[in-house]
C-alpha cells in the first residue's frame, strides 16, 4: 500500500509539470489535510530521492535539471536574476560570476545551496520591474541589468567595470527611458555617462 501511494504521489508531482514546490503547492497538489500525514508524505518521497529539501518548506524535484536561476528566483522571493549574472547571460558582460546575484525588495540576503551561492540585493520597490519570464525564470533585461549594476555601483555595493561591457545588444533608447526612473545621484549620472550611450 505504501508504495502504491508513493508510486501515485511520484505521479501526481510529474503530472503538476512543476520543478520547484512550496510545502503550501504540495499540500494541493496531494489534499493531504492532516498535518502528520502530509509530513510523513513529503519524509517518504524526501527518503524516495523523488523529492529533494532546498529548506524549510522548499522542494525540487530530485531527477530534474533544474536551472540555478530557477533555484535562485524559488529561494527567495520575490526576486529577479539581475547585475552581473543577467549581464552575462545576455551577453553584455563575458566574465562569468562566481555567485548568482538576484534583486529582491526583501532585506539583503545570501544562501550557499550545492556548492554555489545565491546572493540578493535589496531595491526599493519602485525599482523592482524591467523583468522578464525566460526558460521559466524571472530575468532583468540587459537594459535593467546595466542600471541595476549601476545603481549598486554608485552605492559602493558593486563594482561597475565599463570597459568590460558589450553594449552592441543594449537599446540606448530603452536604457534612458529606464534610467529617468532612478534616483539622479551625482556618481549615479557619472556612471551613466561612462557608458557613453
């Protein structure tokens, strides 16, 4: 009987076509009401290698390729892949980042998972936007990347090398309009005006 439920709830978790899932999603997805019952259920499939325990309330699915950035947006939330990490991705900056870095408008956090880190920067929320869903992960679009990383960098919190960037893939149009909407500090302007856009 025990492995037929755990044969049927592998099942019902392949079927939710989710990777990531709250203990709450979970909950849904088994109509498991009773709490140790849902807890020795999730135990079972933990113990299976069916389902793997980022942190409380937190699961992947195990057999999975799960990407980091999908990892990185589930960890801590709300928050979006952003900086040098979406620079990279596309293409702006070639130097690969040790730790990927998030924005979030929640405190400043860090969290090591499977040998990498995950780093978020706390942004105000009138500055949380200029995001998009990409391969299921929320990601900064190049234009929003740069000027977080500029943003950070006229804080002190980032460094800002200029000379690295490629920014035949940025739209300067785009980079303006969204520029207009960030506090005017005097090294946030300088910065800016290094890009020479």
């Amino acid at each position: 009987m025990e492995t037929y439920s755990l044969a049927l709830n592998t099942k019902r978790l392949y079927d939710s076509k989710s990777q990531v899932f709250s203990s709450n999603l979970l909950r849904d997805i088994f109509e498991i009401n009773k709490e140790s019952s849902f807890f020795s259920t999730i135990n079972r499939l933990v113990k299976a290698g069916v389902l793997t325990k980022l942190e409380k309330n937190k699961y992947i699915l195990s057999s999975s390729s799960i990407s980091d950035f999908l990892i990185a947006n589930f960890l801590y939330q709300p928050s979006y892949i952003s900086v040098e990490t979406a620079l990279n991705f596309h293409g702006v900056l070639s130097q690969f980042p040790y730790e990927i870095t998030s924005v979030t408008t929640k405190k400043t956090f860090k969290k090591n998972y499977e040998r990498k880190r995950f780093s978020y920067l706390h942004i105000k929320n009138d500055l949380y936007w200029g995001f998009d869903k990409t391969n299921d992960s929320l990601i900064a679009s190049p234009e929003k990347a740069l000027l977080d990383q500029l943003h950070f960098a006229s804080k002190g919190l980032r460094g800002f090398p200029s000379d690295e960037y490629d920014l035949s893939t940025i739209d300067s149009g785009k980079l303006k309009e969204y520029a207009g909407h960030f506090p005017k500090t005097r090294q946030f302007l300088k910065l800016l005006k290094e890009l020479k856009l």
